[in-house]
C-alpha cells in the first residue's frame, strides 16, 4: 500500500474512533433519561440536604383519587381565617407586592402594586381592573386538585377550608405562568424561571409534609433532580 493510501486508512480510522467516542457520550448522557432503572443506578434521582430527607418522608401513591374534584370544596378566598375583614386574595396581594396602594383608603382593597414574579422573573406593574387584574393571579403551590389526589379527597370541610385559604400554600404569580401550571404537579411543570426551582419545589414538599398528602413516584422524582442542584435547600417556614 502506498503512503497516500495508508493515510487515507488512518484518516477512516481517526473518524470511527472520533464518531465511536461522540456516539458514548451521547449515549452516557441520554439513556439515564431514557431508563428509568439505569437513571436510579447512576444516582440520578438522589439527592440530599433538609428539603431532600423532607421528602423522603412522603407517602408515594401512585394510584391517585381523581374523581369528585371541586374546587369550590376547598372555598378558596370565602373564609377570613386571620379575621383582618380581607380576603385571601388582597392579603397574598399585601404580602407579596411593592409599592402597594389601596382603593379609597382601605387597608384590604388593594388597588396596585408591583410585583417581583418568582415564576418567570419578571417585573409586574399590577392595576385593579377588569382588563388587568388578571396578570397577578394567587397559585396555590400545590394545587388544589393535586391535594385532592394526594389526601384532600377524605378530609372534612373545615380542613378542606384551612388548605384552600392557607397563606403558606399561596403565592401572588404571573398570570399566564399560573393558567399554563393549572394543576399540575412538578411532575408535569415548574417554573420558567430556573433560579427559583429549588425554593418552589421545598414549598411544595413543606405543603405536603404540613397536610399529610402523598406524592407520585414521577412528580417524587421530579422533585429531587431539581434539589440534587441545592442540596443545602430547607423548607421554608413561613
């Protein structure tokens, strides 16, 4: 073989251990999503740290109740439960805005605000309206049906009524952020902006852990690859 053909050999050969090497990685990288079982043996859903043991102690149901849901059973911002004569809704407003105003006085009716979103990290310049109240709305972090399908469904009126007006499950949000999230799990969604994961998915858990409410092995293992990233993560307490 001549010199011109034996480069062109080892030129063929570079190439397959080029493209032998490229296909591994690719691989390395994606069958872990691909199977389950292998991303459980890589260590891809295991995490650690305050929120991570806080989640281990969930209950896993993956057979969830979804019937009967309505979300009127949990009376969501038609009972005062701190008794100030506000509702749910302009208390989360109250709490979670800046440069908060109020219409003709009031220390409940709020009129406007400016609110830091934590869902997609934008800056929100809320006025009362019909055309605009809509681009702040209040999330329950774990929503109302997924509570339903994790425990909700065998609770009595007055612990349905707790959960629906609870502060500590509630945040003031950006509108369409909300409407896309319904009431989906991390399973299923989380927020678009990135920085803010790992302090939405410990509400949750925080939620879950308070109201004893079970999660899926999916939304389960949602939640830990979001916490492998922030494994000094807590509950929060408030």
């Amino acid at each position: 073989m001549d010199a011109y053909g034996d480069s062109q050999v080892r030129y063929r050969m570079y190439v397959l251990v080029a493209a032998a090497i490229v296909i591994g990685i690719v691989i390395g990288l994606l069958l872990p999503r691909l199977d389950t079982p292998l991303a459980r043996m890589t260590g891809r859903y295991v995490a650690s740290g305050p929120a991570a043991e806080a989640l281990n102690t969930l209950a896993i149901d993956d057979h969830p109740r979804s019937s009967s849901y309505r979300r009127d059973a949990f009376s969501y911002n038609k009972v005062d439960f701190d008794g100030d004569g506000c509702t749910v809704r302009d208390d989360v407003l109250r709490r979670d805005m800046n440069d908060v105003t109020y219409t003709g006085g009031s220390s409940c009716h709020v009129d406007s605000g400016v609110l830091h979103d934590p869902y997609t990290g934008k800056e929100i310049d809320f006025v009362r309206g019909k055309q605009t109240s809509a681009q702040v709305q209040i999330d329950h972090v774990v929503a109302l049906e997924n509570a339903w399908q994790s425990g909700a469904s065998k609770w009595g009126l007055a612990e349905r009524e707790e959960y629906g007006n609870d502060m500590y499950n509630l945040l003031a949000v950006d509108g369409p952020a909300n409407q896309e999230k319904g009431s989906a799990s991390a399973a299923y969604w989380l927020p678009e902006n990135r920085g803010y994961r790992c302090s939405y998915v410990a509400r949750q858990i925080g939620v879950k852990t308070k109201y004893r409410l079970s999660v899926t092995t999916k939304e389960r293992d949602a939640i830990i690859e979001v916490l492998r990233s922030c494994p000094s993560q807590s509950i929060p307490k408030h």
